[in-house]
C-alpha cells in the first residue's frame, strides 16, 4: 500500500498560549527511543518546531537536516 502524500501550501496557525496539549499525540515515555526523525515539510496540523518536540519529547532525535547517516 502506498503512503499518500498531502502538500499544504499555508502554514499552520501557532497555537496559542492558551492552547492545551490535549491535541498532542499520546504515546509511552521513551516510545521514540533509539529512532531519529527528520521532519522535513510542513505538517498539516503542525509546525515543524511542534513535530520537532514532539519527537524529543518521547524519547527520539529530531536533527534539522538529513545527512549521510539517515537512513
């Protein structure tokens, strides 16, 4: 089965401060341990710095760029 791919062409609204993580993904503590993610694009319901937190947040690395050892 292929992944769909959807391009969004605006950015995403900021979350306010007001804003609660009650729309963050839920996972086990430390459930990204062990994997480096790069986000590379514009999310739909996420900017690249939110993804970002999320993932070092369960426990994964986020790097800025791909490099030579992404696989």
């Amino acid at each position: 089965m292929k992944a769909e791919t959807k391009i969004v062409k605006e950015t995403p609204k900021k979350k306010s401060s007001q804003d609660d993580d009650d729309d963050d993904p839920d996972g086990a503590p430390g459930c990204l341990t062990g994997l480096t993610i790069v986000v590379t694009s514009i999310l739909e319901s996420l900017h690249r710095e939110e993804a970002e937190g999320l993932v070092k947040k369960y426990g994964g690395k986020a790097p800025k760029a791909v490099s030579k050892n992404t696989t």
